[in-house]
C-alpha cells in the first residue's frame, strides 16, 4: 500500500504500459479493499521485472537487504505466501504440521514457494528503500519522524505463527486470553481488541530478546517512538477469549522497567513518547517517569467533567511532554467541539454543553474559530512537543475523523489533498508557530 509508484517510475521498475488497466480511485477516500487489489496486480508486476529492469547498485541493495533483514524477512515472506494459498485464511485454519511449524512442513513450504518469496522480498526492499529516501530527505530539512508502534502485535501474523510460545495460546493455536481496555471515555463496554497477550515469564527468561529486535527495527525507521498503550507494561486488561465485550476482565501486572532497562543495555538510548492516556493510575505514572519518558496531553479532554480534566489543562503540564489537541482515536477539534450525543460519543447532551461553555470561557473564544484556538494553545504551553492532526489546521469536522475505537470499519479513510492547504491556512499556522517560539 505505501509503496510510490512515482518512486518507482523514477527507477525505471515501473513503465506507464503497466498502469494501463488500474482503475481511478477517489481522492478524498480510501476504500482499502478495492485499492489494495488494484496495487497489488501491479506491484506483483513491478517484482517479477526487477531482475530485468532494476539497476546493478538497486539490485545490489535488494541483496544486501536481504542478507541483513534475514532474522524476520524469510519467516514473514513464506507467511504470506502460505495465507495467499490457503486464500487469506488465517494461520489456525491450516494444516496442522504448517500450524504447528514441523520442520518437514516448513522445509517443504519453503521449496514450494520458493519464487513468491523472493518476489516477498523484492517489495518489502522497495519500501524500505523508498522509506530510508525520504528519512533522509526529512533530515536535510531537520525533520524529525515520529513513528507508532503498538504493544500488541496481531494473533493473525507472522509474529505469533512463528514464536507462538511467547503468548498465552490453546492448543490450537486460538488465544486463550485477550487485550483490550475497560469501559472508558471512548466506549461504555469498553474495547475488546482480540490481541493475544504476552507470557512475559518468558520473554524475561529470553532476556526479552524479541521486544528489543522489535524496539531496534522501529528505531531504525523512526527518530522518535510512540508506545501505543504504555499503561500495559505496567498493568494490562486481560479478558476471557470467550467474552463478547471487554467489561468483565481484570489486570495483571506486566513487565514493567525490567523490558526497558534490558532494551536500554542492548540498545542504548530509547528516544520512546509514552501513549499513556485510558485509566492510568500512579504505578502507571511513576514508570513513566522512572524511565523519563515524555508522555501525552490531550486537549480535548481537559474541559469535561472527569475529576482528571484540569490535569490535561496547560497549566498543569511538565515540560518532558507532548501535548495533542486530539490523538487518531479522537474526533477533530471541530468535530468534538460540534458534537452531539450518539453512536460515536459516551457523552449526554447537558454533557456536551458544558464543555462547549468550559472551553468557550478558558479560551475567551466564542467557538467560531476554535480549531486555531485549541492549536494556539497547544503551541502555547510547556509542552516540549506540540502536535495537532491535518485535519485541524484544515478545520474541519466529523466527516474527517481518522479512526473510532471499537469500529471495525471506515476508519483511517481520510485523504488530504494539497489544494485544501490555502495560501491563507499556512500564514495562519506560521504566525501561531511563530508567536509561540516553536521556530
């Protein structure tokens, strides 16, 4: 999916004859199942050409990755080879000796599939090649990449297939028990994610060896790291695999800095940001701060009726933090600021008008511009960071919300498109990061 097929035409790996069939999308959505069809035919086109039209020093940089990305990328690559066979099925669903990784079974697979590997390999060096390009070219700008990396993987996965013994598993292979998060701001019943959960007494015993290569990997694609769910190293919601909901599970403690210290032996400095937002309590807090992570501040939620709302106010804030006006998980600043009481929000209507009144009065703003407000006061307070979605800057509404937790679909739809970043948006933007020092 992330793959450019303007990069790829610059490289000579992609000729205009093998566009000739792939269909126009819409420029404002993405509708990933179509998309991903259409790309794919011509990205398996792309792979299969490489060694005809790839240049000596790209070649050459295809092997070299190969050689260096071997510890993950032949497990990975015969994974997805196998789910195309068994047509997209997850892995439980296989044969039990290719389940169950009998080595007989593996060896066999590996031979069978031998060419859809190597044309594996050839894309996943393309991003990677086209992504290190543009690392590059952001540090020419001093452009610093905030990566995300969650703490959960997926059950169906290469991860899992292949260290099923580093999770609570059945014998089957089904996870016995599930993460996911207790009801919250965001969803009464809270958020049944369906992630397997981690048998940490093993991973210490290994020395937390898989964590720290997925920690050294993100750190070689990011300059800064963002721990989805930092409150799970602490303490995580475990839930019965059995439940409908997450409402009836408990917590269990988890690794907490014994994960990091071992990380920071292996690899030095760990330039992580904290997510540690949801139910946080002080173990939660005083990890964070042992280890010196910056953590988050979330504007959104500084003006409602939770007893912890002025702790999200600037005023409030250390230095060592960033503060967001809204996370992916939120609705826009317009959006939440328009609000009303439905599917998509825990909050009542007399709810909802007293933050509207809270946050009216704390900013002497009547609401009409309150997508600049909110940024104003973002790039205004102690935070060190400051960051505010795109679609914010653009002011716009609901229609333009990245993601709802617990909604399986239309999330991560929205497409931003130049032409709504006016002239007037940028001086707007420029004169708020100027008059907050953040130059």
């Amino acid at each position: 999916m992330l793959i450019s097929f303007d990069s790829l035409r610059d490289e000579n790996l992609l000729r205009e004859e093998d566009l000739k069939d792939f269909p126009l999308f819409p420029k404002d959505r993405v509708d990933y199942g179509p998309v991903l069809l259409a790309r794919s035919k011509v990205l398996d086109k792309v792979a299969k050409s490489f060694a005809r039209r790839a240049s000596p020093a790209l070649k050459a940089g295809w092997m070299q990755f190969c050689e260096k990305e071997n510890h993950w990328l032949n497990d990975y690559t015969l994974f997805c080879a196998l789910k195309k066979e068994h047509g997209g099925g997850p892995w439980v669903q296989w044969p039990e000796a290719l389940r169950q990784r009998q080595p007989s079974a593996i060896s066999s697979a590996q031979k069978k599939h031998s060419t859809e590997m190597k044309y594996s390999t050839i894309l996943q060096f393309l991003f990677f090649h086209q992504w290190n390009s543009l690392r590059q070219e952001a540090k020419k700008r001093g452009i610093s990449i905030i990566g995300d990396i969650p703490i959960f993987v997926a059950h169906d996965s290469a991860d899992v297939w292949c260290r099923p013994e580093l999770f609570f598993m059945e014998k089957d292979g089904q996870p016995s028990v599930i993460a996911g998060v207790p009801p919250d701001y965001f969803s009464q019943t809270g958020q049944r994610w369906g992630n397997p959960l981690y048998r940490w007494e093993i991973h210490e015993k290994e020395n937390f060896a898989w964590w720290i290569a997925r920690l050294k990997s993100s750190l070689e694609l990011y300059d800064i790291v963002r721990i989805d769910h930092f409150r799970g190293f602490a303490a995580y919601w475990e839930i019965p695999a059995h439940e409908k909901t997450a409402v009836r599970g408990h917590w269990v403690p988890g690794p907490g800095r014994k994960l990091f210290d071992a990380a920071h032996r292996a690899l030095g400095s760990l330039p992580i940001l904290a997510e540690d937002l949801g139910v946080i309590t002080p173990e939660v807090d005083a990890l964070r701060d042992e280890l010196n992570f910056p953590g988050m501040r979330i504007l959104q939620f500084a003006f409602g009726d939770d007893p912890k709302a002025e702790s999200f106010r600037p005023e409030s804030y250390p230095p060592n933090c960033a503060v967001y006006t809204g996370t992916h998980d939120n609705d826009t600043t317009v959006g939440w600021y328009q609000s009303e009481p439905g599917k998509d929000s825990t909050r009542s209507a007399d709810q909802i008008g007293r933050e509207q009144h809270n946050v009216r009065t704390y900013l002497s703003c009547d609401g009409s511009q309150i997508h600049w407000d909110m940024i104003g006061l973002a790039l205004r307070s102690p935070a060190n960071t400051a960051v505010y979605p795109l679609q914010d800057v653009l002011g716009l509404g609901s229609t333009a919300r990245m993601n709802v937790p617990g909604r399986e679909e239309g999330n991560w739809s929205w497409r931003f498109q130049w032409n709504q970043l006016t002239p007037q948006v940028e001086q707007h933007l420029h004169r708020l990061t100027l008059e907050a020092n953040r130059h």
